[in-house]
C-alpha cells in the first residue's frame, strides 16, 4: 500500500497532569475520508489540535506525506497542506465573509492568480458566500457560518482537511449540505479527517472509522462494519 498522507504512531497528549491521549495511531491515506468518532471528552479535539500542533504530543510520532511533523509549528503545518476546519466554526466575527476567506488564503498571500483561483472554487462551493460576501461573518446563520469555516480552510487548498463537528447546532437540511459538500471536497481529491458526534452520517459518508474512549481507540475500521457494530449502535445510535 502506499504511504499513508497522515500516521499517528503511539501518540500520548496531556493537559498539565491530565493523561488525553494514551498511544493512539491512526492512518489516513489518499483520498479517504476517515471519521473519528467517541463520546465527550473522549479526544476527538485534541486529537484535531495535535495534528495542527496546537497540542505537542509528549510521546510518539505524526508524520504526514512521510515527513516526521509533530516538531512543526502550526504555521510550517499548515504550509505542508493541512487545514482545520475548528470546533463551534470559529470565524472571524466583525471581518467580512470576503476578509475572512483571505485570511484563510494567507499561506499563498503573494500568489495572486492562485488567490484568484481559491475565491473561484469556494464560491463554486458555497454560492451563498458569493452573494453575501460583504456581510459581516458574524451576522450570518450559524449555518452560514460553518460554511464560511469550511471554505476558509480550503482557501490555502489543503491536501487534508480536518474538521472537528462539522454538523454540530445545524438544522437538518444544513447538515445535509455540510455532508454533501464534505463528500464533493473529497472527490476533487482531498483526504478528510473528520470528526463527528452523528456518527450514522458520518458513517455514511466515510470510507474508514475510528472510535475513540478515553484516549484510546477502541474500534477501527471500514465504516461499513463500524456502523454494524453493537458500540456504535448502542453508543451513538441510540439504538439498544
Ligand atoms: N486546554 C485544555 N486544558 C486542560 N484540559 C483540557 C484542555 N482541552 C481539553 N481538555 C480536557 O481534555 C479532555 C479531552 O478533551 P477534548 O476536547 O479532546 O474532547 P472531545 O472528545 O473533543 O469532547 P467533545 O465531544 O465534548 O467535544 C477533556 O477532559 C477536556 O476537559
Ligand atoms: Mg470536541
């Protein structure tokens, strides 16, 4: 098989004393979208954050395209081609939905036809940003907003995009969009790391799965299997 796009290898995180992540691996690759899934406070944040290097692992290794990052800054992180599409959408509220989207495009600040080229594709994505591109971003829905995230992270045109409850407050017909638009986002050839409390759509959607428990992966595998399994049945479809 080939070179996975992102691998953790026996990850431990803590917050001060407090133990999150006891040696998790995971890998993604190529053109997979992957969903992590596990109950509150399980690690599925800190998890998105390691990646980014937000949170250091103090044991273990993260490599991604084969190159050892978990040293990185979030800055040179983001340069290698990963986004992170944060929990609870956080925009940037009294910026336009146009100032947020070059922000997000930041890494290629000097690549004007490229930054050109990034508005065409995520407003061919999002048409709604298009036309409310001079609204303030925190004057739009909350369903509006984690568009706005998403697109923002695809301005730098990651090759992994993570995305930490991306269906999180919205309305179904939203969260609907969101899963449609992940999936799009996928077949232009972005791997995806997603992290997901619906665990049913996510499962849908996904090709692989991971579950998380306090800081461990309990279960793993095709989604397929995963959403047959009585832990994902009881545990997050409500089923018993
Ligand atoms: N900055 C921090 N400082 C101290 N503890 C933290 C910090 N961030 C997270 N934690 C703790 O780490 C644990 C894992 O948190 P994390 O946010 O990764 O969980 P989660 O799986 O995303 O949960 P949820 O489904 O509620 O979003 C929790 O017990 C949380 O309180
Ligand atoms: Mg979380």
């Amino acid at each position: 098989m080939s070179e996975p796009v992102l691998k953790f290898e026996d990850v431990h995180t803590y917050y001060g004393p407090l133990h999150v992540l006891k040696g998790v691996n995971y890998e993604l690759y190529a053109g997979e979208i992957v969903c992590l899934l596990g109950g509150n406070a399980s690690g599925k944040s800190t998890t998105m954050k390691t990646v980014l290097g937000i949170v250091k692992p103090s044991q273990g290794k993260i490599t991604y395209c084969g190159e050892r990052i978990d040293r990185l800054d979030t800055s040179q992180i983001i340069e290698r081609g990963i986004a992170v599409v944060p929990e609870a959408r956080r925009v940037f509220p009294r910026m336009t939905v146009q100032e947020n989207l070059e922000l997000g495009a930041f890494i290629h600040r000097s690549d004007k036809r490229g930054l050109q080229e990034s508005f065409e594709h995520v407003f061919s994505l999002f048409p709604r940003l298009k036309e409310r591109r001079n609204q303030l971003a925190g004057t739009m829905s909350g369903g509006e907003q984690q568009m706005l995230a998403m697109a923002r992270a695809l301005m730098c045109r990651p090759k992994l995009l993570c995305m930490d409850e991306p269906s999180m407050g919205l309305a179904p017909s939203f969260v609907n969009q969101v899963f449609e638009i992940i999936q799009q986002i996928n077949r232009e050839g972005t791997t995806i790391f997603v992290v997901e409390q619906n665990a049913n759509m996510a499962l849908r959607i996904a090709h692989r799965g991971y579950v998380l428990q306090t800081g461990q992966v309990v279960l793993s595998g095709p989604a397929r299997d995963l959403l047959g399994t009585e832990l994902i049945r009881q545990a997050y479809l409500g089923e018993v």
